[in-house]
C-alpha cells in the first residue's frame, strides 16, 4: 500500500514539476507512515516539507499544489486533506483495503513475499555449538533465531545458505577425548582421578559403556595419547550425529555443514595468515603472529599464532571468513552467544582487512534463557553436566511451543521459557491462542461446507457486505502483513511476526466472539467467509516463517 501511495505521490510531483508549478525539479526522499491517530488518516507523508527549501515555498502552499495533481487516485483514497505543518493525510477507500483479501486469494503461500534481496546471496551461520556435548537451550535459542532469520530473508527474496560450522579442531576435543578416555579406564575398574576440567556429563559415561561394549578393553592396551585420539574422534562423531537428529526433531536443517579442521587440512588458517601479513595487518613480536586489529578500532592487537606455533582461534575465524566470502556471498551472519559480544569489533576487523565492508558481517546476539516451572526457576549447570538439554524440552512441551517461545522476544533480550505454560491448552499460552486461531478458520469452514456453503472463489465476493469496523481493521491489519516480513527480514528480527501474529490472533478471536461467520444471509456468510480464510492464510503463512505448524484441528 506504501509503494502504490510513493508512485503517485512521485507522479503527481513529476506533472507539477512539467506544468510550473513548481520549479525545484527534486525528488527528495520522503516517508509514508501511519499516523498516531486514526482521525489523521490511514497513512500521512512529509513530502512537503522536504521540498520547502529548494521551492522556496511554505509547506502547506506545497501540500496543496501536490493535492490538486494527485487528482482521484484511481480509487485508491477517498480524502487527502493537509494537517499540521504541512503533512499530507490520506483516508483509503474500505474498496481499497478489501482488495487485500484478492492479493492474499491471489498469492496464496507467497503473501508476503517480496524481492527486496534481489537474489543477493547471503548465508546465516547459526547453532556451531562445539561437538562435546548435546545442545541445551540456550543452543535451542539460536536454533530457532538462526532458522528463522533465514525464512525472513529468504521470503524477501535473498538467495539463502544455512551452514553449522563444526568446531572439531582445538583443545575442547582434546579435553572430550580426555573425559571419555578416562571414564572407559574407570567403568573397567581402573581408579581414576577424574579432572574437574574434563566434561561431567552422564553422556560422556554412556559413550564410553558403549566403546566397552563393542570393543571390550583394548583401548586400555594402547598408549595414553592414542587412546585419547581414538575417543576425541568417536566421541566427536557420535555426539555431532546426536546434534543433527535434535535438530532435525527440532525442524532444523542445514544446507552444509563446515569442518573446522578442515581448514587446517586444506593449509587456509596458514593462508589467511599469510594474506594479512602480506596486506601489513600481521606482524611478529616475541615469537608470535599478530593482527593488527587497532587498524580498525579493536582496544589492543590480537594474537593468531603463539610462540609455540600454536593457532588461536582468531586465526582459524580468519581463514573461515576470508573462505566465506570467497564462496560468493554478499554478506554473511553470525549468530551467537550474547558472551561473545565482544568478539565483534575483532570480526569486523577481519572483514575490512579482507577488503570487504565492515557490514558485510551482520551478528546476532542471543542472550540466556531462564527456564521456569510453573514461575519458579528450574535449575541448570552445564559445568556439572547437570543441564537441561534441547531435546529434553522439546520432548516436554512440542517443537512448536519452544520455536515460539524462543522466537516472542528479541534474541538479545533475555527470555523467560515457562514450561507449563507452553504446555496449556488454552489462551495464556501464546502459540496455542494463535494456533487456535488458525484452526478456528479450519472448523468454519467446515461447518460451512455441512451447510452447503462455499468458500468463495476470486472475484465471487460482494465486499459491500462487510460493513463492520472490526472487518475493515482485520483487512488493514493483513495489509501490513508483507511490510511486517520485509520490516523482519531487514533488521533481522523474527520476534516482529509474533507480535504482528498475537495481534492477528486478538483482533480475530474478538471479531469470532462478537459476530457470526455464517448466517441464513448467504452473501454475507460467504463475504465473512472469505475474510477469515484470509486470515487463515496469513496465519499459515507467518507460522510457517517461524517453522511453526498451522494445526486444522486442535
């Protein structure tokens, strides 16, 4: 509605500029919004005050030229009148805001789409959780954040790649070849004094019963370090192969999966390095391998090789990202853990000392979940491997509550995750109101099927019938929906769709409470009809943004 406002707006100002009236010849960039107050239109536009220096002229004198060239507006407004300093109000027509309901029939699982990324690659790199362990909520967080991000932007047009960068390389796998090592030598007997800063958990027991089951003792035969290798690497496996089935049951699914390890294999770390010392933005001091991240903002410079010729981290994100962006996409983002939140300024060193824009990198921040029971804190600590994990949850209250529930608030807002409450059936439960509604549609159109009354087809709908105030906003309220998804894919905020979808769900659960869908006047019930089998749509629609079900029956 916005853009066919801005085309005659930008009409209107170009027959001024033809006929004289007025002289400046500049389309300055204006906005379209929806007043504070119903009483000052539908939408309102500071296009005249804009244009007040280069005319030279009062901004209302402007507004009122603009009106008189925007003529009738093809039926598109009803009254354009100028308030205040010089906005220009406009009131649509209910024909207009009915004609939503067409697009929707029209497009059908594609409202709301749109090509504002133009194919543009990007990729979201999400999850990456170390494969040490199984994922707990926190990890389920970024799942559901990461995932969605993806839908947005795919939905607006953006040609998408999800990837988990596996974390195989590093001390952590030694430390997990170290835990299982030692809790395989103490289930055969062995006294074992086990470090505090090895993994705790009763899964790292359970993987080592297993190896003791199919391989017997032989792993106690060998030496010490290569024992500890045969565990990093079956334990890594096993546990990444337990990740990907959590999150596949919890409607995740990657496009690629990148080894860490792989990039040493491959020699990029050692070329990443090199590429910045030969740009000048690596340097050695006291045996070590420098980046030189003070270049860019960064508080100190930042170690990618140690004296001992160990890597850091540092240098292996070097590599990944410099590989990133040679794989052609035209940006890239992270999503991370809310504690990594200083990383960032080193990150976006990185990218601009690859020659890239500093914002071809976007990261998201996930900040903690607090999981509830019933309002009281349920208590985790993953240094004594007493957590509780992603599949735990998802067992407990369905993969759509915890989708939606990770996804109502911003990520880097903290969350309160109660699990009764995602696991009521009824209204206090946010994605069960909003699921009911969807199904409510479903259960009306099945009563008007036994009735003998069809949901109309495009076209075969007298809009005249639906004369109530509530019927006009819920069309208003659809109409805002593909500016809701772009708004979301742009700021990379899936939180905006549960708003928008709770809105949805209130505005309809009233209208349902308040009014009778189906009537004995049919022309009336088959208007009501195709209203709410709109909404019906865009409740699918946006759910499915959220890789959330739309049930039919609940």
């Amino acid at each position: 509605m916005r853009d066919r406002l801005k085309g005659h707006i930008k009409e209107a100002l170009a027959n001024c500029y033809a006929k004289g009236m007025l002289n400046s010849g500049t389309f300055p960039e204006f906005t379209i919004e929806v007043p504070a107050h119903a009483e000052h239109g539908d939408f309102a536009t500071n296009i005249a005050m804009m244009l007040a220096r280069p005319e030279k002229k009062a901004p209302r004198q402007i507004a009122e030229i603009l009106i008189a060239a925007l003529g009738e507006g093809s039926g598109l407004w009803r009254q354009v009148e100028v308030a205040g300093p010089g906005f220009i109000n406009f009131f649509l027509t209910n024909r207009c805001w009915y004609g939503v309901l067409d697009d929707i029939v029209r497009s059908g699982a594609r409202y709301g789409e749109s090509r504002v990324g133009a194919g543009k690659k990007i990729q979201v790199e999400f999850v990456s959780a170390n494969p040490t362990g199984p994922l707990h909520i926190g990890h389920g967080r970024g799942a559901a954040t990461g995932d969605a991000v993806a839908s947005l932007l795919k939905a607006a047009g953006y040609d998408v790649q999800r990837e988990y960068y596996i974390n195989d390389a590093g001390n952590q796998m030694n430390t997990l070849g170290k835990s299982l090592y030692l809790r395989y030598l103490e289930l055969l007997g062995k006294t074992i004094d086990f470090p505090q800063d090895c993994y705790q958990g009763d899964y790292i027991r359970e993987m080592a019963a297993e190896v003791i089951e199919a391989q017997g003792d032989s792993y106690s035969k060998v030496p010490e370090d290569e024992g500890i290798r045969y565990f990093a690497d079956y334990g890594g496996k096993k546990i990444l192969a337990g990740i990907d089935e959590d999150l596949q049951a919890f409607g995740v699914h990657f496009d690629n999966w990148y080894s860490e390890q792989g990039l040493y294999d491959r020699g990029q770390v050692d070329q990443g390095v090199a590429l910045l010392k030969e740009k000048g933005y690596a340097f050695e001091k006291e045996g070590a391998i420098w980046f030189r991240t003070t270049d860019f903002g960064d508080d100190k410079d930042r170690v990618m090789v140690r004296s001992n010729g160990a890597t850091t981290y540092f240098a292996s994100d070097v590599a990944y990202h410099k590989e990133k962006f040679e794989r052609g996409f035209d940006q890239v983002i992270d999503v991370w853990g809310a504690d990594h939140h200083g990383y960032i300024p080193r990150m976006k060193a990185i990218v601009q000392a690859l020659g890239r824009n500093p914002e071809d990198l976007q990261v998201l921040l996930v900040q903690l979940v607090n999981l509830l029971r019933g309002g009281q804190q349920v208590a985790m600590s993953t240094r004594s491997g007493e957590f509780v994990t992603l599949r735990e949850v998802v067992d407990e209250v369905g993969r759509d509550a915890c989708r939606y529930f990770f996804l109502m608030r911003r990520s880097d807002s903290q969350l309160d995750f109660d699990l009764e409450l995602a696991k009521q059936q009824s209204t206090e439960n946010p994605v069960y109101y909003v699921q009911y509604a969807h199904a409510r549609v479903c259960s009306i159109n099945r009563n008007a099927e036994t009735q003998g009354i069809k949901v109309p087809a495009l076209g075969e709908v007298d809009f005249d019938r639906l004369t109530l105030d509530e019927e006009l906003a819920l069309a208003k309220l659809l109409a805002r929906y593909p500016e809701v998804v772009e708004g979301a894919a742009r700021h990379f905020e899936p939180h905006r769709i549960t708003f928008f979808l709770q809105d949805l769900a209130s505005q309809f659960h009233s209208y349902y409470n308040r009014q009778r869908i189906l009537s004995e006047d049919v022309e009336t019930s088959r208007a009501r009809l195709y209203l709410v089998n709109s909404v019906r749509v865009v409740f699918a629609n946006a759910l499915n943004l959220l890789g959330v079900s739309a049930p039919e029956q609940m």
